[in-house]
C-alpha cells in the first residue's frame, strides 16, 4: 500500500509531475536544453521575488548550501542555528576549512535579529548564514528582520536555507538582501528528491571572485559563469528528467495556482494542524515565529509515536516522529507542495479515530 507522506520532504508529488519525469532525454548541450533552463530560472525569479541569477544543481539542497558557505566566506561566517539543520550551516564550513563561529538558541526559539547586530558589529564576520524554516523544531526564523540588520553591513553575505519553504512561505528575496537563497526540490516544489536550485546576488558574485578555493562541482562561480558563457547549459550534466518536472510544476504554481494563492493554502494547512494540535497536544515551537510548511506537536500524552505511525501506514498515511533529540517527545506533520487542506483533514481526522479522541 502507498503512503501518503504527510513528513518534511520528501513530499507527495502529483501523477502528472511524476509522468514529465518520464520525458525523453535531449541533449543537454542542445538549443532545446538552454531553452527549458532559461524557463526554469525565469520563473523561479518569481517565486524567489529576485532579479538575481539562479543556479542549478544535481544534488539534494545541501549541495548548494556547502557551496554557498564555502563560495560566500572569506574571512568568518557567522551561523545562528534553532537546530539540527542550522547546525549543519556550522558542519559544512568546519569540514571545508571555512573559519566560522555558531550561535544556536534553545530549541523551539527563533534567531533573534539583535544578536545578528551585536555578531555583525565586532567587524569578525563577512557572512551570516540562517535557515528559514526549521523543520526539526517547526520554527520559522525572521529572515526579513534579520535582513534589515545585515542591510547596515554592506560587506557581509547573507545566504538563507530556504529548502523547506520555498514556493510554501513568501519571502521576498530581494527585498530582504539575500545574496544566496537554496531550495531543493523535494519539498515545497512537489517534486521528487535530487535537484537544488539557488538565488545568486552581485555580491555572491563578486565575494566569490575573491575566495580561493572554492571547490570545484559546487563553484557557484563557475556555475554561473557557465551558464553565461554557454546559454543556460551546466559544466556537468543536470538531471533533465527533474528539469522537465520543475518546468511543468512551476507553469503549475505560477498559472494556475497562482504564487499567492498557494502561499495562502499553505498557511491554512498550517492553522488547521495548529488548532488540531493546540486542542490534542501543545504546540512546541514559539507561537510567534511557527512554520507554514511542517508542525511539531509536544507529545504531552505520551502516546507512542511509532505505534501511531504504524496504524497510520496501515490506512495509508506516514508523519513524522520528532527529529534527533526530540524523538517521542514531540512529532511532526508536514503541510507543504500540493498537499490540500482536504487531504490535512483526513489525516486528522484519521489520527483521532486511531487515539480516539
């Protein structure tokens, strides 16, 4: 029996974007090729609300982070973390010899823009580095605010985690200063795992032209002077099959759905497990800074989360336990991509029936 995955990525991912995954290969050095990548950046200016260019890569969300941090750091970054995937910010400079220092908040706690102020005003740090959506605690960090702090800096990159928010949760890049912003395509993009995509500023741009040694698969530069150079086409093959799914999926969002329209959906999806969870459970994150694409629900009744997990694999459906240290203690239910309010309903109201409510 199938699944329905109701988790943070990856996510359901509708019949006809499974089917264009099927299309036929083209060359990847054809007219055809450059034509489907300009599309595709295109229209993810608009979901992204840049003007900036954006990059590609044939790896999962991570992929682009490492080389985010890594293109985007030449002196210090600064990397503040509300858990288990902001940490990974911190993991991937020490591991690449990218000198950088982390600031992490208790968990459930959203980053608090003065203390970006008072990192920025010490003069070590030429990057900060913040995930948007924290899918191991359900935070939502104020990524705008914390732009406005940076704005005074104009030397330091800001390079956001967007992987489990983009195209679920508007943020204005460009309007927010964010020099470097990542998704990935298994989350709110409804699109099978495997291809990443990022924003890159001027300023990532010229940043990178100083820093030494920045790898060689996950270059941005190179990335984007690639693609300038060879008309929207990548030094290394990219995975076609997720480009004809993206191209299709973000014709989708942006005329049919609308962008605005399914920023709305989200957030309803997100306000129907609240109200479930705060009649059940407890919410534990801050209720001032809760995520419009997954919520982690404090397991104040004790119930065994596997077993629950289990029932619901036998009628059709998976969540989440809570992530690393949080398991059994809290647990988590994703509301991202083309999940519909409707289908949040039925998950309830199959949980309750489960527990008896």
């Amino acid at each position: 029996m199938h699944k329905r995955l109701f988790i943070p990525g990856p996510v359901e991912v509708r019949p006809e974007v499974l089917e264009k995954m099927a299309t036929p290969m083209i060359g990847h050095r054809s007219k055809d090729a450059s034509a489907l990548q300009r599309r595709i950046s295109d229209n993810l200016r608009k979901v992204f609300f840049t003007k900036s260019e954006i990059l590609l890569s044939t790896t999962s969300g991570s992929g682009l982070m490492e080389g985010a941090i890594r293109c985007g750091t030449l002196k210090k970054a600064a990397v503040f973390s509300v858990g288990a995937f902001g940490k990974r910010w911190y993991e991937m400079a020490k591991f690449n010899n990218v000198s950088a220092d982390i600031f992490e908040y208790e968990m459930g706690k959203a980053v608090d823009p003065s203390d970006v102020e008072k990192a920025l005003a010490t003069g070590e740090y030429d990057l900060v580095a913040v995930t948007h959506n924290e899918t191991s605690t359900g935070v939502m960090n104020p990524v705008e605010e914390i732009g406005e702090v940076i704005k005074k800096y104009p030397d330091v990159v800001y390079i956001v985690d967007m992987v489990s928010s983009a195209a679920g949760s508007k943020v204005e890049v460009d309007k927010c200063g964010i020099d470097i912003c990542i998704t990935s395509s298994q989350k709110c993009l409804g699109l099978p795992p495997g291809l990443a995509v990022c924003t890159f500023s001027e300023k990532a741009l010229k940043r990178a032209e100083q820093v030494p040694n920045r790898g060689y698969y996950l270059d941005l530069l190179q990335l984007y002077k690639y693609i300038q150079k060879k008309d929207y086409q990548y030094p290394s093959t990219p995975s076609l099959s997720h480009m004809f799914a993206l191209d299709y999926e973000l014709d989708y969002i942006l005329n049919e759905e609308g962008l605005e329209n399914r920023f709305s959906r989200h957030k309803e999806m997100a306000e129907v497990v609240r109200n479930w969870a705060r009649e059940h459970f407890e919410l534990y994150s801050d209720e001032n800074h809760l995520s419009n694409t997954v919520t982690n629900i404090k397991n104040t009744r004790n119930i065994d989360v596997s077993a629950l997990n289990k029932a619901l694999g036998e009628r059709g459906f998976q969540i989440s336990n809570g992530y690393g240290s949080l398991k059994d203690k809290t647990f988590r239910i994703a509301h991202m991509a083309d999940c519909q309010v409707k289908d949040i309903k039925d998950l309830l109201k199959n949980i309750d029936e489960i527990l008896e409510f």
